[in-house]
C-alpha cells in the first residue's frame, strides 16, 4: 500500500468519525473546567490564605490546615456519621434498587414499564431544598401531617421531630434511599435486560421457578455490576450528600450528633470563621482518602475475581 493510498484513508476515517469527537467536545470541556482547573486549588491547603498576596503570594502554612479537622472534639462524631452513613446507605439503595430492577423487568406491558421507570426517578430530579420542605410538611411539630393528621387523632403526644435526635437516623436512611432509588434502578436495570434470554429459556425448560431464576441466574450475573458499584462507593465514602445532611434537618443543633457529616462541619466553619484555606484542606484530605480507597478495594478484587476489577 502506497503512501497515498494511506492518506487517503486515513482522510476518509477523519471524516467518518470527526463527528463524534465534536458530540463529545461540550463534555470534554466541561470535564475540564469543572474537574480539572480547579484542581490548582489543591495549593490553598497548604497556605496561610492572604487575599491581598493572592494564592501564590500567600505564606506556606505546611500541615497546619489540615490539624483543624483532627483537632476539634467533634472530629469522631462526624467522621463516625459520614463513614456510617454512607455505608448504610450504599447496602439499603443497593438491596432496594436490586429488588425494584427485577420487579420492573417483569412488567410485560412497555407503557406500564416506562410509567414506572419515571415515577420511580422522579424524586431523583428534584433538589434537596424541595425535598426539605416536603419534609417538614410532614414532620412539622404543629402543622405536620405526622402530628396533626396521625398521631394526635389517634389520642397520643406529637413529636418535636427536629429537636428528637433518636429519630434522625432512620429518616435520614429513608429518604436517602427513596430519592436516589431510581437512579440505581436505572443502572441494574439496564445490567438485567443485558442478561441473554437464553439462560431464562433453559432454566424454564429444566423446570426451574421464577425464584430460581432470580437467585441462580440474574444475581449472579449482577455480581460484576455491583462489584464496580462497590469500588466507586469506597471512593465516596469520606463524602456525604450535603443537602441531605444540612437541608433536611434545617440545621438544628439538637440534630448535630446525627446529622453533622464532614462535610457540612466544613461548611459551617467556613461560614463562621471564612477560613478557606481549611475548607480547602477537607476537600483534599477528602480526595486522597477515596482516591486511595478506591485502589486498595480494586487490587482486592483484581487478586480474587480480575475480571470484575476497574483496572
């Protein structure tokens, strides 16, 4: 093949492919400005933050950022609640999003199926501070329906919700679940529907029961979906969702020893005290946590199943 030959083809697969590079440039660039420029950021951790000096003007503070997270009396509590919190919540929304993806994938007519589908990812959509107010619309102490339209028709005594902490617990797991439930129904359904028919076909044959099928064939099959899902979870884990944990509770301080996660600590001692250069250091102390997770949790899996592993 001749030289020309190949510039011509190489011209003709250009021109059959530059197409999807251009769909994919307003992604790009957002992944750049979003993710990436702001990495330079990284620095303000580490300086003693003058605005008149700017970030590289600023005096070298070393560790001394980072000391505020491990030196305050709250460091275990919140630390406590962050890492719990996650944990609970990736085990509840993965049993429920895996329960409610099979439910779905048995609903033989497509209108009823996609009706489904999005009633269940509407919540997902809507923002923490709709979901706050729909909240206490429910758990208002004098007009909430919880109080005024169950418990007190009923002859018993209306909870103050949000200066009873013992409570705080369940909601928060629930409502967690509940709003991003269709979201991880979307990503088991879609590993369920790529499942081959092949194997429903002969397990029917063999005389096997829906139960069967599930238990023997579909969670199986799941197990590298879930296994990923688990990785990126580990990632996470030292972060929480800031509008569940400071919209839902309004910010009481009665709530704190439940509710308050690292990251609204940050949020609220930057409020107080505007010292960025510490909010700065939680985000990358943050960052590095996960980041190490996530390669410790993917050489365990590539040592015992490879073939499930990231990387």
């Amino acid at each position: 093949m001749n030289e020309k030959t190949k510039k011509r083809k190489k011209k003709i697969r250009w021109k059959r492919i530059w197409p999807f590079y251009l769909m994919a440039l307003p992604g790009i660039l957002y992944m750049l400005v979003n993710n990436y420029l702001p990495m330079f950021g990284i620095v303000i951790a580490f300086k003693k933050l003058d605005f008149r000096k700017g970030i590289l003007g600023s005096p070298w503070a070393g560790l001394d950022n980072f000391k505020f997270l491990f030196a305050s009396a709250d460091a275990w509590v919140i630390t406590r609640n962050t890492i719990g919190y996650s944990i609970v919540f990736f085990i509840t929304g993965t049993v429920m999003a895996i329960l409610v993806a099979i439910l779905l994938n048995e609903i033989r007519a497509q209108k009823m199926k996609k009706t489904c589908q999005s009633l269940i990812l509407l919540p997902y959509l809507i923002s923490w501070v709709i979901v706050s107010y729909l909240a206490y619309s429910y758990l208002a102490a004098e007009v909430g329906l919880f109080n005024k339209g169950i418990i007190e028709p009923l002859g018993g005594t209306g909870i103050n919700w949000y200066n009873e902490k013992s409570y705080w617990p369940f909601i928060l797991v629930f409502v967690a679940t509940w709003k991003n439930l269709g979201y991880n129904v979307i990503i088991y359904l879609s590993s369920i529907v790529g499942i081959s028919t092949d194997y429903y076909e002969a397990a029917r044959i063999d005389g096997a029961s829906k139960w069967q099928q599930i238990t023997k064939i579909t969670l199986p099959l799941l197990k590298p979906t879930v296994v990923t899902l688990v990785i990126i979870a580990l990632g996470s884990v030292f972060r929480s969702d800031f509008g569940l944990f400071y919209q839902m509770p309004r910010n009481s301080g009665t709530l704190y020893p439940v509710t308050r996660t690292l990251d609204v600590y940050v949020y609220q001692a930057l409020m107080n005290n505007n010292d960025f250069a510490m909010s700065s250091a939680a985000s990358v102390y943050q960052a590095v946590v996960g980041f190490v997770l996530i390669l410790v949790a993917n050489k365990l899996v590539k040592k015992y199943e490879s073939n499930s592993a990231l990387f």
